[in-house]
C-alpha cells in the first residue's frame, strides 16, 4: 500500500475517537487516504500545494514537531484542517466533527507507523 503510493510508510493513529470507525482505505499513484467515519487522513508524497486564500496557523506538538492549522479567510470549522510533514509523509487531516483543536493535535501526536504493528 506504502509502496504504491510513492511513501515510505503509511502513519496511523493510536488514539481513538469515540464513534469514529475505520471504514475504507484508499491508494492511488502518490497518496493513501484513511477513511473514517467522521474524519479523513491523507498521506502524500507530494508537497501541499499553497493558496492564497488560506490562513495558516503553526502550532507546537507534544512530541516537538510542528503542525499547521488551515482555514479559509471566515474561519469557519467546516473549512479547517490540519497538516503535518513527518519524515517524507505530508499528512492532513480533515475532521468533520470539528473536534477541538487539542483533540486532532493529540491524535496527530499518536500517529504511529504501520511498519511498528508487525
């Protein structure tokens, strides 16, 4: 699945959310996209692209990595997400229950390689 999309890895999260399921998984040339109910997880290996129209705001994680929050210019949760480079891995992750920030932080923070499962 890594080697398909061009990745090192595939990251996964080890904090759970409550009445989250895992529902599919999904490959194609340069990404791997974990579906779940309420949130979606992409891992690229191709740099985001930049807009004009975003604000960004960096973020210090628990683990000494940083992250960045994405929004429109209105602020509005629904046009929020999160990204975050680890290692050759750019990351988003787009919660539809506009959780807490602190909350997609600490699960982003738990994010382990499927490679440490064997």
């Amino acid at each position: 699945m890594a080697h398909q999309a061009g990745l090192p890895t595939v990251y996964i999260p080890k904090v759970a959310v409550k009445d989250n399921a895992f529902m599919n998984v999904g490959v194609n040339d340069h990404s791997v996209t974990l579906f779940y109910k309420y949130m979606e997880i992409t891992q690229s290996s191709k740099i985001w692209s930049e807009s004009k129209d975003i604000l960004i705001k960096k973020v210090d994680l628990a683990d000494g990595k940083i992250g960045e929050w994405i929004n429109g210019k209105d602020h509005l949760p629904r046009n929020r997400f999160f990204r975050i480079q680890l290692n050759e891995s750019y990351v988003t992750v787009d919660d539809y229950r506009y959780l807490p920030e602190e909350q997609v932080q600490a699960i982003v923070e738990s994010f382990g390689s499927i490679k440490d499962l064997k």
